[in-house]
C-alpha cells in the first residue's frame, strides 16, 4: 500500500502527514475576531478562533496541483483511527451513500479489516456501497499501529506557500496502484448523485 520511501522533495495526493493541526469549524464553537475602527465602528476583522487538533491528514489534492503558479492553496483531509472510528460514543457517525446509518446497523460492521480494505475499490456489485465517505489505510507498523481511515468530510484547504512545512511532516506515501485507488474513491464521492 505504500512506498518502501516517502519522497521528501514533493507532495502528491495520498501522502499521509504527521502533526497536522486539523480546524473544526463549528458556528457555536468559533470565536469570530473584531475590532474597533477609527471612527469607533465594530467591524469582523475576517479571523476567526477554531477549536483545532494535532493529528495525521492526508493531501487529496491531484499531484499535478503542485506545480508552480497552478493554484493558490492544496486540500487536505484529516484521518481517523479504526478504534476511534468504531467507539460507541460515535453512535451518530455512519457512512453514507444517501442517509447516514450508524456504524453498529450497518451491514460492514460484521466485517474483518481486510473485508473494508476491499472497500477502497469501487464496484457495482460491491456489498461494501454505503463506505464512500471514506479511505481505508492499513497499518504500517511504525505511523500507524492500527488502519486509519481517510474522512472526506473533513477536508480543508492550506495556502500552497505553507506547501514546505506541510512537506517536513510527510511520513507516508501510498504507492502508485493505491494512489489511482484513492482517486477513483474520492472522485466517487463527491460524483455522486445525492437522494
């Protein structure tokens, strides 16, 4: 699933990244930045305050994005463990093909690990149809000590000067077959005709 060496030089879609302080944009969570003006007008300063945490993300932004003067910023999306992802404080999560269904109703929770990794390809006839929202990544035995998920729920955007940065914390890098993988799924679910 992933190369023998992360190429520290370049970003590409599915990289995994380390210590990525992830934004959780809530209206009620936010705390929205103004300032007075000189004639004694508040005025929303466009920053705000987000409750954010440190974890792995994955860049899902198209390798060619990163060429020089291409876009302004790249996206990344956060990932999640299997423990965490199956707790049962996260009742109302549920993957979704139309309604959200939570994970103990769901058909794919009598699954193995390796049956949901077969979920990363998509078929018609796949039994695993209701797993588009995410990307199951196996356990490399040094990151990840468990399969993580990709969540594209939680996706978000970093400028592309921050590109370097975000670079030192690259750890791993899917291989080629897992990356066009990745890229069918991700374009699946956001090509999806919604009910």
């Amino acid at each position: 699933m992933y190369e023998t060496f992360a190429d520290s030089k370049e970003l590409r879609q599915g990289d995994i990244l380390k210590d990525i302080y992830l934004p959780r944009f809530g209206i009620t969570d936010a705390q929205f930045v103004h300032k007075f003006e000189p004639d004694g007008t508040l005025r929303f300063s466009n920053q705000t305050i987000l409750p954010t945490t440190c974890q792995f993300a994955a860049v899902i932004s198209q390798c060619c994005e990163f060429n020089p003067g291409k876009r302004n910023s790249f996206s990344l999306a956060g990932l999640i463990g299997l423990s965490e992802w199956l707790m049962p404080a996260r009742k109302a999560f549920g993957a979704n093909l139309a309604e959200i269904v939570p994970w103990n109703k769901s058909a794919s929770s009598k699954h193995t690990t390796d049956q949901l990794l077969k979920a990363n390809s998509i078929e018609a006839d796949s039994e695993h149809g209701e797993l588009v929202n995410v990307y199951f990544l196996n356990a490399d035995g040094k990151h990840f000590l468990e399969p993580h998920l990709i969540d594209f729920t939680r996706v978000f955007s970093v400028r592309m000067k921050e590109m370097e940065r975000v670079l030192k914390n690259k750890v791993l890098q899917l291989d080629d077959e897992h990356r066009v993988e990745l890229q069918y799924k991700l374009a699946y679910f956001y090509a999806r005709p919604a009910n």
